[in-house]
C-alpha cells in the first residue's frame, strides 16, 4: 500500500469545477465503499475540525465508467495507515503527516495510477459559495452592530469592531443560500466584557436585526468584488476571503468557496432568535440569499 507523502492540491479556492487527476490510493472502507486520494481534486471536502460547509456533490469519470462521490472528507496519512475525518490523530499540518481530500466512493474500480476527470456540481456549488458569502458578510454586519455592548477592549475584527463573532461563535453550518450561525452568550463571554443588558427584550433583538440588514442592504448593493487569496495550492495552506467592501478590503482566514461579487447574491437578510439553554442565553442568526 503506497501513500501520498504531500498535501492534496486543491482546486476549488479558484472556483474548478472540474479537472483531470491522477489516482494516487484507492482502499477499502469499514462501510463496504472506498476511499479514493487524488494528486489533485476540485470537490471541496469537509474538515472534521470545523464543518462548516459541507462537501460538494461529484463524479468521479475514468473511461465509460463513473461513480458519485458519495462523500467528500478531509484525511491524513502518516505513510502507514489512511485516518479520515474526525480519526485524524494529529493536529492539521503536523510533519511527517500528508493531509489528503478523500474521495469516498460505492465502488472499487479505480486503481493507482489511473486518470480520472472529477466533475463538481455547479449549481450546489454555487448557492453553497453564496451562503458563505453571504455568512461572512452578515458575521461583519453583526459585530458593527453588537459594538457598543462591549464593555471591555477584545480582539477586533477585519473591519475594526470588536470580534463578537470569533469570540461567541458556537457552530455555524453553511447550506445552498443560506447560513445558520449560533452564539453562546455565556459567563465567558460576559467577563470579556459583553453586556446582555436589555437583548432579551423582543424590540432590543429587532432593532439590532434591523441594523444588520440595512448594513448588508448597503454593502450587496455595491457589487463589490470578492475573491480567495491563498499562500499555495496544498490542502492546508491558508487560505483567506477577500471582499472589497465599500472603503475597506476585509481579509478573514476561510478554506470555503465563494461567489465572485456581492451582486450575485440578491438580496441577503438575517433573522436572530435568543432562547435561554440550561441558563445561558443562545443567540441564533438565521441568514439567506434570495437571488
């Protein structure tokens, strides 16, 4: 059994959606399926350590056969065994480990060495860039928004105001046109410095929703354009999302898709709900896209 020894080459940071590969492994899974490594792949995965968006949907093309990508996972090898998603046993860019994109599939009919053209869905593709957009965009609106309830200096964000997001983010899952990002507004959170004097109040939450969506009303109407910055074409070299928002460049550390302009995405609004979890406030943004 010979495993890669380098980093996937990923495609999708600069919006392939299909390519040609080499297959470098192929073995056989627990649940009866494969899994297949690449020398190259476009077909975002999902990363164990933060799920936010999910994997692409693909084919996989070698001759007159081909077989769906049933799934599409984050792996590493250490040259010995293949580890996928959350068995992973060492942090992401650990040396003497490969980090690799496995490509699961309901088949073992590819072999190494064979070549294959990898086709990504575009339309999934698409409307799953415009929610993470779309999410980083409303992530933005809500820390302007949330700035005077700071009480202490934190962390700031890539537009200057205190890093609510970063600092209560909970989970955040990304789906076709939309988002769902929930907040924990803990102790922790409180002895940074937040104040949640007043939110539980239903006209304090709407006037703050109501903010959110005249600055993304402001910012999507501007078409500004959006691209990845990356240090290199491995699977965890870094990647950033650059938006040229209307008097300033914001740069946020992302490994997603996105579109390529704020005018693509329509009409983007949020709706936040607060509801109290074993006594600690849960706040949640609903986002979406109507394009």
């Amino acid at each position: 059994m010979t495993l890669p020894t380098e980093d996937t080459r990923v495609l999708y940071p600069s919006g392939s959606v299909d390519t040609q590969a080499t297959v470098l492994h192929s073995e056989p899974l627990s649940d009866g399926r494969s899994a297949v490594l690449l020398d190259a792949t476009c077909v975002h995965p999902v990363d164990a350590g933060w799920p936010d968006q999910g994997p692409d949907m693909a084919l996989l093309h070698h001759g007159a056969a081909f077989w769906p990508v049933e799934d599409c996972i984050v792996g590493a090898t250490d040259g010995s065994a293949l580890y996928v998603g959350e068995g992973i046993p060492v942090a992401k860019g650990t040396p003497g480990w490969a980090f690799v994109v496995v490509h699961v599939v309901d088949a073992d009919g590819l072999s190494a060495g064979d070549t294959v053209t990898v086709e990504v869905d575009e339309g999934l593709r698409d409307a799953t860039s415009a929610g993470h957009t779309s999410c980083h965009l409303a992530s933005l609106a809500l820390n302007a928004a949330l700035a005077d309830r700071w009480k202490k200096d934190v962390r700031l964000d890539a537009l200057d105001h205190p890093d609510f997001d970063g600092l209560a983010i909970e989970e955040s899952l990304i789906g076709p046109n939309a988002s769902v990002d929930t907040y924990r507004l803990g102790k922790s959170l409180r002895k940074k410095g937040f104040s949640v004097e007043g939110l539980a109040d239903g006209s304090a939450l709407a006037a703050i929703e109501a903010t959110v969506n005249a600055t993304l009303a402001g910012w999507t109407t501007t078409d500004a354009a959006v691209r990845i910055d990356r240090d290199g074409d491995r699977l965890t070299d870094r990647r950033y999302w650059v938006c040229e928002l209307p008097g300033a460049t914001v740069r946020i550390p992302c490994g997603g898709t996105h579109v390529e302009s704020l005018g693509t995405l329509g009409v983007v609004t949020v709706g936040l709900t607060l509801h109290d979890l074993d006594g600690t406030l849960i706040l949640t943004m609903n986002t979406s896209a109507t394009r």
